[in-house]
C-alpha cells in the first residue's frame, strides 16, 4: 500500500437514515485517501440513489451494462438502485471523495422519469468542483445535525435543487468574466501537491503572466499564489478535521508542503491559529 493509502480515512457523517415523508437520506460522507467502492473491482449493487464528488485523484468507473468511463478531479457519479457497479482509482493510487445516498418520492422522478439514465452516470464539474464540493460538504454536516422534520424536508428540497444543477446544468450560466476567474481558480487549485508554473497557467487561459496576474488579482481580491496556498491551507484543515490522527509530515508531503516549519507559518498566517491549535479545536 502506498504512503498515502495507509492514510485511508472514512467518515460517515450520516450514519444511518433519516426518513421524512417526502423522501431519505441514507448515508453520506466523505472519503480521504480512499480506494472507492473496493480494491477487488467486483461489482457492487446499492438499493437507493447516490451522488458522488471526486475532489483529488483520478480512476475509473465500470458497470454491469458495459459502461466503462475515466475518472479525474472535478467528475461527479450518480449511483441507481439496482445496477452493477464499481469506481476506484487507478492501481497503486488514492483519491477523495464526497457521497450522499438517497431514496424516496422527492428523489425518485429524477431516476424513473428517463431525465436521468444509467447509460450516462458521470458529470463533469470541472472548475466548479471546489464550490460544489464545499456546499455538498457543508450540507451534510449541517443536515446531521438537524432534528426537525419540516428543516430535514427544507433542507431535502435543497438537495434537489443542488442535484439538478450538477445533473442538467440549471443555475451554472455564467458570465464571460466569471468563466475566465473559474478556469483561473481550476487551474491554480489542482494537483495541490505538485509544482506550479503562473506563465503555464496564464499561458492556458491566452494572457501574458503580468496581464494574468493583475486580472486574477482585481477579480479575486488576491494574488494567484496566495489563492493556491488558501486552497492548500483549506485541504490541510480538512485532513486535520477528519483524520485526527494526521501528522503535520503527512500533511507536508500530501500536499507539498517543503518542511513542517514552512507548513506551520503558512498555516497560521491564513487560518490564524497554529495547525495544532487548529487540532485541539476541532475535537
């Protein structure tokens, strides 16, 4: 197993059902270092419906029905009841993952009504995926909290409208200007581990670097490289979060950080406090 794989964490934040009237949340959470449905590639069948984000990694999805589709960063599945199925990474990798599952009248017409086919199961989210991914966290851990039936169903309705925006695309026109800063922040926010080059990525968006930066800067309200180090910073509180057992030298080498000093500055400098004090807040 790789280093990465060892650091395999699953939390489900939705434990168990949550049934309303108009429909049920049956599980939901999120995977770090995961190696998706299982590491044999058998096929799984699940009895309801689920959406799943892919937010760092790149894999492969397969089904019963001959159904075979790369995987990458920023990708989307919905899961239907009753067909055959497996996702994963590719060998020897690791990837994260958001899920929801859900069944009931709210959720249904979707699967049933032909909108949605189990011949074409994957979306892509593509720049859009650190907002989406976001909201759906932050969804769930605010729908386990709540104990109301009418907020459980307020918060469903939701869900759905969040649905058909990943599914049919509703809600994601966006200005020309508002596209260019998404691709910029796509781009700045991948492969956070990796090497940056700012003339590569002004190069992609067909701008000089000076004439980048200074757009990026007055759309953004920061430089490009202080957006990179926020979503680096961001990615190390989830993994503190989540994993409360991750070293602040894992933390480095997932996400490229050169040493534990250089990682604990920059830590404090956007999150203001220290990534240990961070640790001892979020128990």
């Amino acid at each position: 197993m790789s280093e990465m794989g060892s650091m395999h964490q699953h939390h489900r934040l939705i434990t168990s059902p949550v049934e309303t009237e108009v429909g049920s949340i049956l599980l939901a959470g999120l995977h770090l270092f995961g190696h998706g449905v299982n590491q044999t590639g058998k096929f799984r069948v699940f009895d309801g419906d689920a959406l799943v984000l892919f937010t760092r990694g790149e894999g492969s999805y397969k089904d019963a029905r001959g159904k075979r589709t790369p995987l990458k960063r920023g990708d989307a599945i919905l899961v239907f009841p009753g067909v055959p199925h497996w996702y994963g990474p590719k060998p020897g990798q690791v990837w994260d993952e958001i899920y929801v599952a859900f069944d009931g009248p709210l959720f249904a017409p979707w699967f049933t009504s032909g909108l949605l086919s189990p011949d074409n199961p994957i979306r892509s989210l593509e720049n859009q995926i650190n907002d989406r991914s976001s909201w759906l966290l932050l969804w769930i851990e605010h729908f386990a909290t709540l104990k109301s039936k009418a907020k459980q169903i307020q918060a469903m309705t939701s869900l759905v409208q969040f649905l058909s925006e990943i599914v049919l695309g509703e809600g994601n026109v966006q200005k020309p200007v508002d596209d260019w800063l998404a691709r910029a922040k796509g781009l700045l926010g991948h492969d956070l581990k990796g090497d940056i080059s700012l003339e590569q990525v002004s190069s992609e968006l067909g701008s000089s670097y000076e004439a980048f930066r200074k757009r990026f800067q007055n759309q953004a309200g920061m430089a490009p490289m202080r957006y990179r180090t926020e979503r680096k910073i961001e990615s190390a509180k989830q993994m503190i979060r989540y994993s409360p057992t991750v070293t602040n030298r894992e933390i480095c080498d997932a996400l490229g950080f050169s040493d534990e000093f250089h990682f604990s500055k920059r830590f404090r400098q956007i999150a203001g406090v220290t990534p240990n004090e961070f640790r001892k807040s979020s128990r």
